[in-house]
C-alpha cells in the first residue's frame, strides 16, 4: 500500500504555498485520497482473525499487521508528507483535521501492534514447542516456561494486560495442548498397543493437561504474593473445561489398563494355565478381556468432547460392571469398625444393610464365576470360592454380633431413658440472679430416638425386637407430638425473654418466677413414662400467653416513652428566619431573636412531652406491681433505667444541635446580614464583631439551658423534684443541666462554634481593609485643603484634574459588589459605598465653589480691565 505524493511543485515556503488556492485544492485532493487509503487499510487489518485455532496464529496476525502498519507508518514521515500536512495547517483546511485524526488512529494502532508483536515474539520458541514438540515430554519442559513468559507479558505489555487480550491468547494455548493429546491418544489403536507403554502414553497426556492448569495456578500463587501485580484471575471454564474434562477422560482410561493388566492379566497368567491345564480356555478368557474394549475402539462419538459426556460415562460404567471382580473383602475388612451409612439409616441397623450390600455384590460375582465352570473346578477358582465362603460367613457373623450387642443394651438402657424427666436447664441452683439468660431444653434423648429408628429398621431386616422397644417405636408420633409441642412452647418463651431488656427482666422478676414454678413440675417430676404431659404443656402454654400479654404492654408502654424520647431528640433547637424580599435577610439581632422565640415554643412541647413519662410508668407500675404511686420498690431499677435513657436523649439532643449550628456557620449559605459603615475615621460592622460575638455565645448558651427545663426525678422514683431552698432567697432546682453541661463533647462543640464564628468575622473585617484607599475622603480636613487650593490660585487644569478624580472615585464606588457572603453572614456593603460616593460629591462640590469663586474674581478683574480700555478709548 503506498501513498501517491503529489504531482505540483511544493518548492518554496509553506506560508507562500498556503496562499496559491491551485495548490491549496490539490493538496486537499491528495489528503483525502490518504485519508480514504489508510482507514480502508486500518479497517481491514482490524478486521482480520487469526487463521487457526492455535496461539501461533494470533502471532502471525499481529506480525503481518505490524509490517503492514509500519510501512504506512513510514510513509507518512516522508518530507513531502509532512509539508502538506504544514500547507494544509497553514492554509487553515477544512481536510486536515480529518486527515490528521486518521494519521493519529493509524500511529496508535502501528504502536499497538509493534508493542504486541515484540511481546509475542518472546513466547514463539515456546510455542512452536507446544505446537511442533515430538513428544509429550517437550510440552511438559515448555509449559512451566511458557507460563512465566505469559506472566512478564501481563505485568510489562501495555495491551496484553486485560482479560479481553489474555484469555483468548491462553485459550487458544489450552486449545494447541489439548489438540497435541486428542491426536497422540487414539482410541482407536489404544488398546492394540503395548498395555504398559499404552498406560505410560495415558499417564504422560493426563499430566501434560493438568500441568496446564497447575502451572496457571502457581503463577496466580506468585502474583498474590507480590503484593504488586494486577491479579491473575480469567475465566477458569474458558482456560480449563476443556483439559479438564479430557485429563478425567485419560483418568478413565488408564484405569481401564490399570485393571486389564493388574487384575485380568495377572490372574489369567501362565501361572493358571499350568493349573488348569487347559491353555487354551484361558487363552479364550484373555481373548474375552480383551474383547471389554472393544466398545471403546469402535466408538461413535469423540469422547474427548464434553458434550459427549454422557454417552462415555454409559461406556465407562458398562466396563466397570463388567470387570467388578470385586474388591468386596478388602472394603468390608477396611470398613468395619465405620461402616458408610445410607442417607438416614440409624448406625447399627445401617451397619447390617451395608454388609449384606456387600454380600449380595460378592455373591453376584460368583454366580457369574459359575458360568465358566472349568475357571471354577481350577485351583485358582477353588480359591476364589473358599474367599468367597470365608467372607460370607464372616459378614453372617458380623451381623449377629451387631444385633445381639444393640438388643442387650436397648433392654438396659431404655427403661432409665423414659425416666428422663420433661426439660432441663441451663442451670441447676436457684435462686438465679440473671434470667435472662437461663435456658429450658427439651430432655429427650437422641438415644431414645436412635432407638426408635433402629427398632423399626431391626424388624424390616427380619430381627426379633424388644418388646420395649417395640412399645416404644410405636409411640413414636405421641413422642414426637410431646416434643414439638414442648419445644414450640420453650421456643415460644426464649424468644419472649430474648425481647426483654435487662431493665425489663429485673421489672419481671416476681412474673418470671411465677412462670418458673409452672414450668417446675415438667424440670422436676413429669417424665416420659407420665401420663400428664399433654396438660402440662397446656399449663405451661397458658402461664406464657399471660406473661406475654404483660411484656406486650410494658412494651406498648415502652414504646409510647420512645416515641417521645425521639421527639425531643430529633428536635430543632435552631430554626432560621427565611430570607424576606430577594437579597435581604434578616439582621443579626433579628435573626437571633427568632432562633430564641422559636427554640423557646419548642422547648415547652418538649416539656410537656417529658412530664408525660412518668405518667406511662406509674401505669407500668399498675401492670406489674398493682400501685400507683410513682414510687415503687418493685420498679426503682426502671425508674433509673428510663431516667438515664432520657439523660443520654438530653445530652444527643444538645450534641446533634450544636454540630448542626457548626456545620450552619461553615456552610456558604447566609443566615443573616450585617452592614458595614463609616465610623470616621473606622470601617466598622454594625452590629460589631463584639456585638455577634456575644449574641452567638449567649445562642449557644440557651442551648445548653434547654436542660435545665427538664427536672430530675427523686432518687428510686419518677417524680420531680421539688425546688430545694437553700438560703433564705436561694432556689436551687434539680435537672440535668448541671450534668450536661459538664459533657466534653458539649464543650468542644460550643467552643468549636465560638471559634468558627470569630474567624468569620475576622475575615469579614480583613476584607474591609480594601475600603481604607479611600480614607483621604474622610480623614483628610476639607476647608483647610481649599484654603491651601485657594491660595496657590491653580489654574483651571488642575480644578479639572482633582474634579475628574473625584468624580472617578463617586463612580468606581458605584461599580463594587454591594453584598459579600461568607459562610453564614451576609455583608451589607450598600450603606459603606453610599457614603463614600457622598464624601466624593463633597468634594466635588467643594471644588466647585472654589472653582467658581476663582472664575468669579477673574471674570469681574477682567470687566474692570475692558471697562477702563473703553473709558480711555473714548477719551482719546
């Protein structure tokens, strides 16, 4: 591909050049030609694939649009390139910012793929190994190495460093691996081969597949120890179903020659035809052995194909059932002391059916040993029928052992099992100081269940059973009846006491015990064999519902308190003016007064929410203890409980306020305006600094003072105190100011405010300071300077000079900004630029008689002067 260079002469300067219109649209022309030329190119090369399915083909690709990219790339650098694109730029043409972006678009994919292909290009010997390698023992020497390449790739490629480029790179990797083991294991010739180089071929792919993945893994190992590099995690069923499936697959099929070779070939060796003396029925035997693969070399499908899946596990299970010459004895002499058990079989009764499993496996083998009688009459097949009878009759006893031992010991042990009384607890000694957390479990045993199962199983095995325990197991559905109702019942009460503070247990305490005595028959007396325990679980479930009726109004109760807890904690003790017409707010003391007025309408609902508590207690009083007087032995932990809840509300109440009034005064949002005025010879506020320095003290002080609207309750009560006269004139009332406002955290926040808010306003008056260039309006004495002015008698330049200077200032005035906000105040600056502009005019007024004055004296001076020529004109 090149680009055609244009015909006309571009000899001379581009700035000349980019006059010439001639030249100008014939360089236009030839840019779009490349412009057109080079997109179709770089289209076509991002289009391009890989030609194949391994990872050399992905390498290629980038090499050939690497060549291709840079020959353009090339090109583009040229001279005469370059001096249209300056023409052109010059010229200021509409083609090149077209043409540019196409030149940019064809650098960066050239720089792609140049940075892709020397990457690449450190893993082509390791790929041509995995591709070309005469063996599986090169691929197994190259993957390690392939892996830590692929590892460098990731951590220095610019590109090669996102899935979207790894994955399908290791991908097509995992394809070239599993392509090199589909061919070399052919089922198809398998089986022909030498079984044990056959089984060495198997052993080396299955290891050449999991290498593959296991080498992933130990990279992945190292990037998660580093601490540094991007994770090494991609899509594990792209990178592995396949291998994967076919290592199983080779796992399949080496056992298959594991079992021919070990277990067929070993046992129909010249061993057994020297016995037999019949040489040519073992040959027929092997002949039949080898016959079981015949399936597998006549296959229809490939069964390295995970869609095949099903199809090869009906081959393998086929074969395994028709090689299990079993294993019986060994799994039987391994398993017994912890037998495997079927899916809720109990252990002694599952032990049995396990056993006779076994035995029903050994004896189909045998039956089909039977079938080749000559294999049977030999000495080998006499062995094999004495291992047979051996193993028989020791799982015959094994049984019998198992039942005589659970049938002696169910007859021992039920009787004392039924004598279980009802429930136990997690404690044993009473009194029991904290109840909440005291347990009643249902006391029936697992054993007795256990016993139930195995009765049932016993008798389905054929097994006379205890008549006992055969009482038992039909009692079954009453037992289960009796423990659900109980466990119903204990759960029906945890879950009750779970909902119960530690203020509200010791509330209940005689309630509690109450409970506890009914509960006392079924702990101390009822037991399995009783007839009273439906009634008992009825007593038990009635005492509760009473007791949770209790808890259920404490609890509404409880709630009512919260409710208005949370009232006088979410209440705002600093609510804003709004704004009044557009700009203007509300002025400092205003806006003061109003946060007062308001917090002082809320504080009296706040109070009237507070003095409505000790009324829900004194009914919570009714509830437990039946009195009413707000004093009740019975409830002074609750009083104290509620009291210090309302402590905690109070003091988060003050706290919350506080850093919403600090973040009110950090926000850029204006609460209120003050003015800034002359105060000759000062630019001060008004109010002062001082001023709302102290209004925002005495703010943040009535705060803190909504406290002491809230009285404290006499100790082990929920009534106020009274005020306490301590002198002669001294009232002192109880509340819990005296506390809160002690809180560090109160502290920190109101001193936080006050240094905020004397920040602000030392930045408010800093910005005053710009106000001082016109001091001389004010500080300097105006008659003495006209005076001064008058006395030197300056000529009207100098008048027009100080006037237009004067005048400047009145308008400059008139151009600054009127309103300054900063934070929470809004700086009225409209009164300070109104008298600065009148100072000016004063001025000019000043300046004015002056000049008129002087103007004056000369008119008159010079009426003498033509009256005087005129008179001595006339006498002449």
């Amino acid at each position: 591909i090149k680009l055609e260079m244009p015909t006309i002469n571009l000899d001379g300067e581009v700035t000349v050049l980019a006059t010439v219109p001639e030249v100008v649209e014939a360089l236009e022309s030839c840019a779009m030609t490349w412009q057109k030329l080079i997109s179709t190119a770089l289209e076509k090369q991002l289009k391009k694939v890989p030609q194949g399915n391994g990872p050399l083909a992905e390498v290629d690709l980038w090499r050939e649009r690497n060549d291709t990219l840079s020959a353009l790339t090339e090109q583009t650098k040229l001279p005469d390139v370059q001096k249209v694109l300056e023409i052109l730029q010059e010229a200021e043409s509409k083609h090149i910012g077209d043409l540019q972006i196409v030149f940019s678009d064809l650098r960066k994919h050239h720089v792609e793929a140049l940075d892709n292909v020397k990457f690449l290009s450190t893993l082509e010997r390791h790929l041509k190994n995995l591709t070309y390698g005469t063996g599986f023992n090169v691929v197994l020497d190259t993957i390690p190495s392939l892996m830590n390449a692929l590892r460098m790739i990731w951590i220095i490629s610019r590109h090669y460093n996102t899935d979207e480029r790894m994955v399908p790179l290791m991908e097509r990797i995992a394809w070239e691996i599993s392509t090199r083991v589909y061919k070399v294991v052919d089922l198809h010739t398998l089986f022909k081969e030498d079984k044990a180089a056959a089984k060495n071929k198997i052993a080396e792919a299955k290891s050449t597949l999991e290498q593959w993945k296991k080498y992933y893994f130990a990279v992945r190992a190292q990037i998660e120890a580093s601490g540094r590099e991007q994770h090494w995690e991609f899509d594990r069923k792209r990178l592995f179903e396949k291998t994967d499936y076919m290592s199983s697959v080779c796992q399949d099929l080496y056992d298959i020659l594991q079992v021919i070779i070990e277990e067929f070939y070993n046992i129909f060796g010249p061993e057994l035809k020297t016995v037999t003396g019949d040489p040519k029925r073992i040959d027929d035997l092997l002949r039949r052995v080898n016959g079981l693969t015949s399936p597998m070399e006549e296959l229809t499908f490939d069964p390295f194909s995970i869609k095949s899946a099903h199809d090869w596990k009906l081959i393998m299970e086929e074969f395994k059932e028709e090689v299990s010459v079993e294993n019986v004895k060994q799994i039987f002499v391994q398993n017994l002391k912890d037998p495997p058990l079927y899916k809720n079989h109990p252990p002694v009764a599952g032990a049995i059916y396990w056993s006779r499993s076994l035995f029903y496996r050994i004896k189909h083998t045998i039956i089909r040993f039977q079938e080749v009688e000559e294999l049977l009459a030999s000495e080998r097949g006499k062995e094999v029928k004495q291992i047979y009878l051996q193993v028989a009759k020791r799982m015959k006893e094994y049984e019998d052992q198992k039942y005589n031992q659970w049938r002696d010991g169910t007859e021992q042990i039920l009787p004392l099992l039924l004598k279980n009384t009802l429930l136990t607890s997690s404690v044993t000694e009473e009194p029991v100081t904290t109840k909440k957390n005291v347990r009643f479990i249902v006391n029936f045993s697992p054993v007795l269940q256990e016993i139930i199962i195995e009765t049932k199983y016993m008798e389905q095995l054929g097994f006379p059973v205890p008549e006992i325990a055969r009482y038992v197991a039909l009692q079954e559905d009453k037992y289960l009846r009796y423990t659900n109702g109980l466990k119903n019942m204990l759960d029906r009460y945890h879950k009750l006491m779970g909902t119960l503070n530690e203020a509200e247990t010791k509330l209940l305490d005689d309630h509690i015990q109450e409970l506890w005595r009914v509960f006392k028959s079924g702990h101390r007396r009822l037991s399995w064999n009783s007839l009273g325990i439906g009634d008992f679980i009825v007593r038990c479930t009635q005492a509760i519902r009473k007791f949770e009726s209790l808890v259920h109004q404490i609890h509404n109760n409880s709630e009512d308190i919260s409710n208005k807890l949370l009232f006088m904690e979410s209440t705002n003790l600093f609510k804003f003016p709004l704004s009044k017409n557009g700009d203007e707010l509300p002025k400092a003391k205003e806006f003061f007064e109003y946060v007062k007025c308001e917090r002082a309408k809320d504080v009296a609902h706040m109070v009237r929410k507070y003095t409505a508590i000790p009324q829900l207690l004194i009914k919570v009083e009714g509830q437990v203890a039946n009195t009413n007087s707000g004093k009740s032995p019975k409830l002074t932990s609750y009083y104290a409980y509620w009291e210090n809840r309302i402590y905690r509300v109070l003091t988060q109440l003050i706290v919350k306020n506080l850093q919403a009034f600090n973040a009110a005064v950090l926000a850029n949002v204006p609460l209120f305006q003050t003015e800034a005025i002359l105060s000759v010879p000062e630019i001060i506020l008004q109010p002062n600094a001082s001023e709302i320095d102290k209004m925002t003290a005495q703010c943040i002080r009535d705060c803190v003072e909504v406290t002491k609207h809230f009285v404290r309750w006499m100790h082990g009560t929920c009534i106020e105190c009274p005020p306490q006269h301590v002198e002669e004139d001294e009232v002192i009332t109880f509340s819990f100011y005296s506390d809160i406002s002690q809180n560090p955290l109160i502290i920190e926040q109101a001193v936080l405010i006050t240094q905020n808010v004397h920040k602000l306003l030392a930045s408010l008056s800093k910005y005053l300071n710009q106000w001082k260039r016109y001091h001389p309006l004010w500080k300097l004495d105006k008659g003495i300077v006209m005076e001064r002015l008058a006395a030197e008698k300056p000529a009207c330049v100098t008048f027009d000079e100080e006037l237009q200077f004067y005048m400047k200032v009145a308008q400059e005035v008139t151009q600054q900004p009127l309103i300054k906000d900063e934070q929470f105040i809004r700086l009225q600056l409209a009164p300070l630029a109104y008298t600065v502009q009148e100072n000016a005019r004063s001025w000019v007024i000043s300046l004015g008689k002056l000049l008129n004055e002087s103007a004056r004296e000369e008119l008159f001076s010079l009426q003498e002067e033509i009256q005087v020529g005129v008179f001595s004109s006339s006498c002449m």
